[in-house]
C-alpha cells in the first residue's frame, strides 16, 4: 500500500502545482482592479479640469457682460441726450479700461449716427465705428445685449444707452473684449500631454491652447463639460490627453506587480518548509487535545504555532459551550413544530365545531322559555368557547408568524392608545398604568405586530400583578436604537426560571397557554430588534425591547 504523503510534503507539492497559477490570478487581478482605479481617478480629474475651465470661461463671459450691461446705466450716458459730450464721459471710459488691465482692449460710445462720440482710446474719436458681425444676444436684468463674431481675438459685446424719460435709443456702448485673455485661461488650464479647446455650439474653435493640433489627431483619452449659462450659446470645454502618457502610471504598476509576483514566488520556495514544521507540530498537538476530549480528560487547546491554529483550539473550546444553546434552540424548535403541527390541526377540527356551538348558544339565547340557570349555562358555552378560539389562534401566530410590513410609525401614539384599550382590565383591579413620555418618537415597524408586542407585555403585567399594582412605561430614543421598557412591581420571575421565560410553553401563570412572549420575541427579531428581561427597580419584572431606528427590508 502506497504511503500517504505528509502535511509538510503536501504542501510543498501543493505550492508546486496549484501555488503558481492563484499568485498569478491574484496579481492580474489585482493590478486589473489597480488599474481601473487608476483609470477612473485619471477620468474623474480630466472631468474635473474641465468643468472648471468651463466654470472660468462661463464667469469671464458673465462678467464682461454684466460690465457693460452696468456702465450702459450709469448716468453719465446720458450726456448723449444734449449732444455736447464734455471730457467727462471719456476720461471715464479710459479710467474703466485702466481699472481692468489688459481684459479690454477698448471701450467707446457710438451715436445713433454711428460715430464714436467717447471712447478710452482717444485717436478713435469722431471716427465712424466698425460695423459687426452679430454672433448671439444675450438678456440682463430685461436689457439685451449683443455680442459680434469674434475678430482678430477681439469680442465686442454692446448694449444701446436709453434715455429714461422718452425710451428712446440714445447711443451705444460697446467694450472690446480681448479674447487672448481666454485664450490665457485655457493655457493655464494646460498640463503635461494634456490640451484644452473651447468649442462653439457648431463644434468649432474658439481657443486652444498650443498644443491641440498635436494631441488632438491621436485620439487619446477625452473629457466634455459643456457651458450651462444662459447668457453664452451651449459652448464646449474639451480636455484631451494622450493615452500613452494617461496609461503611463498603469504600466509602472504592473511591472511593480510582476516584480513582486516574482519575488513572493522565490521567497516561499524556500520558505515552505519552515512554513509546514510551524503547521504541522501545532495540528498534532489540536489532535492529541481533540483525542483526550473524547476520552473525557480535561485538557487545553495548544498555546502555541501559529495564530489561526491557536484560534482553531479557542473555536473548539466556543463549539462546546455553542452546543449547549444549540440542543436549547433544536428543543425550542421542536416545540414550535409541535405548535404548528397542534395549531394546523386545531385551525380547522376545533374552529369548526367551536363555531357550530358558539351559533347553537346565540340561538338558544333568543329562546322566550328558557330559564335563568340555561341562560348562565349558556354564557359558560360561549364564553368558553371564545377562550378556546383565542387558544387556536394564539397557537397559529406562534406556528405562523406573518413577515411585519413596515412603514414609519409613531410609537408614542401607539402606547398611548394600547395603554387606553386595557384600561377597563387595569382598573378592574385598580392597576396603575404610568407613562411620561410626550415627545413623538418615530420607528421603522408594523404597527399591528408592534401593538400586539404591547398588548402581550401589559397584559402579562395585569394579570399577574395583585390589587393596587403599578406598571411603568418608558420610551427613549438613542443615537442607533430605540429602547422600550416595561416594569411592574409584580413578584417578578425567579432566578432559575428567566432563561425559560421566552420558551414556548413556559408559563407562571395558571391557565396561561405560555406562548405570549414566545410570539413577542419572535415579532421584535422580525423587526431587527431584541427583547431582554430584567428585575425591575421595585423587584418586579422590567421587559426591555430595543428596535432599530431603520430597518432593512431585504433581509426579511
């Protein structure tokens, strides 16, 4: 018989045969993923470069607008209506061409006759104004302005000067907007094999920076933001890059991928075995502790090797105290299968005749001869069967709890209003019902299944408390849940009893089914939440419900 290979020899041969090829999966996945990262983050910042050029070409643009739509208003254009126009109007014009620099190139008036009356550059006065090309016009403030096809890098945009009494077209204000100045914001925006064009709504050129008629041909990676003013036609900010330097950081990182692929290959060549004897001695030691545990000898897990090993021999020591909850849950299970099964049959043996009897009673009640002792008989008959028909039903929710529907619920509300429904049994034994809380707290609940979570829990505190009890209610919203809590001052529930309180069947109480808080447990878990039971302040018994703020659909 062939001899079975060690763990130190299964592993190296492992590493031998299947090592290779998951190293290999793992990096191209790795640097695939990588580079799709890479990519993305180049794209992101091509989208954002543009955007921002587009934001700078669309505040340029708005702002030399808004400056001649701001100096047409002034008063001293109005110098116009007596046709004798002093140094006043000029020596402002050239003031607000100096004020900007190098933005205008020049700014005049025109008269209706078409000369130039005023103007900061001052040879062009009383010479006939250049007729335009008109390109778009554009709205401010009801005022429209007209802007010329662009010339010679020079944009004119005007506006006529009206008189305020008559409303008549007294001149024109034009400001020749250098174009370079755009043609600098691109630039700027210029970076390594990268180019920037503003395109007009026809796709054609308005500026680019020098280097577009380079990149653009090679068809490299691209990004688009596109003008959204209203005052500028749908104007285009095109980025182009060129691929092969857009890819450069990717293929730096594959290689940097290759080399380490290669390098964890030579490095666990020569450390396997090492690797393997630190497995190996550990596993024997798990086995030889596994081995006297079912011989029923107290040991302890190895404390030594490597870290999962030792995790592997505390997870051990965790399944056995695990196993106890689970025999627990299979016995809980159990008897909620009987439930069913006892619940699939009531619903339809016991309903039946319990209806035949209840409608048999509520004829015999309407009988005009009978007696004072068939009357109490019969209120026996039907009160009896009403209890037995709550019974099945009780059953069924435990066997078949309904999925909640959830919807935004006030749960202020709806304690007030289940604490007003048991009022009549509260003070049938003079039981005070307390709750302070006045601020609306609102929760992600069925409010059906809510309602009967309230119901069983004050009910449960009525019925077992004596005359002159007190049942207190507090409701509290955190920062990750909501807290609901019951207390009564009640004899409360017995050290060795209060892990069975929410089995099915446990009951302290006589003639209690034992399924009330079963069925409360399983509706607060539907809802993501969890109950817990403690002595309450006054030594009674305190039940705590804590439900999430939101709960997630998906997962019912």
């Amino acid at each position: 018989m062939r001899k079975p290979l060690t763990v130190r020899q299964l592993l190296l041969l492992a590493f031998l045969i299947a090592g290779l090829l998951p190293a290999m999966l793992v990096s191209f996945l790795s640097f695939y993923q990588a580079r799709s990262a890479l990519k993305s983050e180049i794209m992101h910042d091509m989208q954002t470069l543009s955007t921002t050029v587009a934001n700078n070409v669309e505040r340029m643009m708005f702002e030399r607008l808004q400056n001649v739509h701001s100096w047409s208003q002034l008063a001293v254009m109005q110098e116009l209506r007596i046709g004798d126009v002093d140094k006043q109007l000029a020596t402002f014009l050239q003031a607000s061409q100096q004020s900007y620099g190098k933005i205008y190139n020049a700014i005049e008036v025109v008269n209706t006759d078409g000369v130039i009356i005023a103007s900061s550059h001052a040879p062009s006065i009383g010479q006939k104004a250049d007729a335009l090309r008109p390109w778009f016009n554009a709205k401010i403030s009801s005022q429209t302005l007209s802007v010329a096809q662009l010339e010679h890098q020079v944009l004119v945009i005007s506006q006529d000067i009206i008189a305020p009494e008559t409303g008549q077209v007294i001149g024109r204000l034009r400001a020749k907007f250098n174009w370079q100045i755009m043609q600098d914001l691109l630039n700027r925006a210029e970076q390594n094999a990268t180019a920037v064009a503003l395109l007009d709504e026809q796709h054609q050129r308005l500026a680019t920076t020098p280097n577009w008629d380079e990149i653009n041909p090679q068809h490299g990676m691209h990004a688009t933001s596109q003008l959204s003013s209203e005052f500028v036609p749908a104007w285009q900010v095109q980025i182009e890059k060129l691929h092969s330097v857009a890819v450069a950081p990717v293929h730096r990182l594959g290689y940097v991928f290759l080399a380490l692929l290669l390098t964890t290959l030579i490095l666990a060549i020569f450390l396997v075995a090492p690797i393997a004897q630190a497995i190996t001695q550990p596993l024997s030691q798990l086995t030889h502790y596994v081995r006297q545990f079912a011989q029923g000898k107290s040991s302890s897990p190895p404390k030594t090797g490597p870290p999962e090993v030792r995790e592997l021999g505390v997870a051990f020591e965790k399944l056995l105290q695990d196993l106890e909850k689970s025999q627990s849950n299979l016995t809980r299970a159990a008897k909620l299968a009987v439930v069913g099964e006892m619940a699939a049959a009531m619903s339809h043996e016991v309903r039946t005749p319990l209806g035949i009897l209840r409608s048999s009673a509520d004829v015999l009640q309407r009988e005009p001869q009978l007696s004072k002792e068939g009357h109490e008989v019969l209120g026996f008959i039907i009160s009896e069967t009403e209890r037995l028909n709550k019974l099945v039903s009780t059953l069924i929710d435990a066997a078949r709890p309904r999925l909640p529907v959830f919807a935004e619920l006030n749960l202020t509300e709806l304690v007030s209003r289940t604490i007003a429904l048991l009022k009549t049994q509260a003070q049938a034994k003079n039981i005070s019902i307390k709750f302070s809380q006045r601020q609306k707290i609102l929760a992600y609940a069925d409010s059906d299944q809510i309602t009967q979570v309230l119901m069983n829990l004050l009910m449960n505190a009525i019925q077992i408390l004596p005359q002159g009890g007190q049942v207190e209610i507090s409701l509290d919203s955190q920062a990750d849940k909501i807290v609901l809590s019951v207390a009564d001052n009640g004899p409360g529930i017995s050290s060795h009893n209060q892990s069975q309180i929410f089995e099915p069947f446990f009951t302290q109480r006589s003639g209690g089914v034992g399924l009330g808080l079963a069925v409360v447990r399983q509706i607060v878990q539907a809802h993501g939440g969890e109950i817990s039971y403690q002595p309450s302040q006054a030594n009674g018994a305190e039940f705590i419900v804590t439900l999430p703020h939101f709960v997630d659909n998906s997962s019912f």
